[in-house]
C-alpha cells in the first residue's frame, strides 16, 4: 500500500452532489457498455474493475487508502489482506463509485495531482457519495426491494453477498420499513440524509 502522503502532490476526491436518480442512471449506463458482466452472482468486482482499467490489490495494514489514483500509473482499489469478501465486494464497489463519480471531476479542478480517496477522509461527502453508489450497485432497487419483503436483512445479505449492515442502511436510503419484532408491524425510520 503506497504512503497516506506520497511524494507527489495529491488531493481527496470532490464530491459531485449527485442524485440517487443520477448514481442509478450512471450505474445502468455503465453496466450498458460492459454487457458481459453480472453483479447478481455475489462474487468478486474483479471483472468489473478490470473492465473499468482499475486494479484490486489486497494489502495488510494500516487500512488507510481506498482507492489510489496516482499521476502515471494505473488506479488501484485496495482490500485488507484479510477482509470478508462481503465486505471487500462493498469496499471495492465504493472504489469504483469514486472512480467513476469522483475523480474525473477531482482531476479536472486539480490537474498534475495523484487522487487518494481515504477510509477516513478530511470531507466525509464524497465518502458518502461512494457509499451510495456501492448500495445501489450492489443491492438494486427492484431486487433488494423484493428480497427485502420475502425475508429482511439476512436474506438481502445472503442472496446479493453483503454485509447485513449495508443492507439496513439500502433499506433506509429506499425508506423501507424495518420489523420492530413483533412479526407483523413496521417501525419506519427517519430517512439517512447522505
């Protein structure tokens, strides 16, 4: 994993104040030009990265760098050597959210800098930004919706290979309701504000 502060000039990702409707237009326009590749199988985002010229690598710790975009070299995600694959499917597709989203904007106000995007970044809006990206890359609307009725969290979880606790924040972000225990009634929640 290359140094939090490298010996080129860097700058943190800009957030682009996208709508959830943008981030679900942009993600089925990018899906439309890699028509051979699926999501819905739960496994790893290599193909995916692979065909948006992104490496993966898997590194030990300190866990501080999510996605590196270095001046003259190739862009790379990185995972925790020992990560969940759950969770390395959300973090490299918030890699992929930031690539996408984030760093053509990001070197278009910062030329002649590398992009670091950080898992405890100074501006938590990009972040967050990224975060919604990966929801809705990986728990489309129409299917976590469906799976959310016939099952709740743990089956979302299961079937789209997730971690449960992304899956209460999907459910939030779609204001689905959550089950207060009784079995038959909804507590709905206060929307996420992203």
């Amino acid at each position: 994993m290359p140094p939090r502060y490298p010996c080129y000039p860097y700058v943190e990702p800009l957030a682009c104040k996208v709508s959830d409707e943008e981030i679900e237009e942009t993600i089925t326009d990018m899906m439309s030009q890699n028509p051979g590749l699926t999501l819905r199988d739960g496994g790893p985002l290599d193909p995916l990265c692979r065909a948006l010229n992104v490496d993966i690598e898997y590194s030990g710790p300190p866990h501080e760098i999510l996605l590196d975009v270095p001046r003259e070299r190739k862009a790379v995600i990185y995972l925790p050597k020992k990560g969940k694959p759950r969770q390395d499917r959300f973090v490299a597709a918030m890699g992929v959210g930031h690539w996408i989203m984030h760093v053509p904007i990001t070197r278009e106000a910062n030329p002649g800098c590398g992009i670091q995007a950080l898992h405890m970044p100074a501006d938590r809006a990009a972040l967050k930004e990224a975060r919604r990206f990966a929801c809705a890359l990986l728990m489309p609307m129409q299917e976590f919706s469906n799976l959310w009725y016939e099952g709740r969290a743990n089956l979302v979880a299961d079937t789209l290979n997730v971690p449960t606790q992304v899956v209460y924040e999907r459910a939030a972000l779609l204001d689905l309701p959550e089950d207060n225990g009784q079995g038959d009634k909804y507590v709905w929640k206060e929307r996420l504000q992203y």
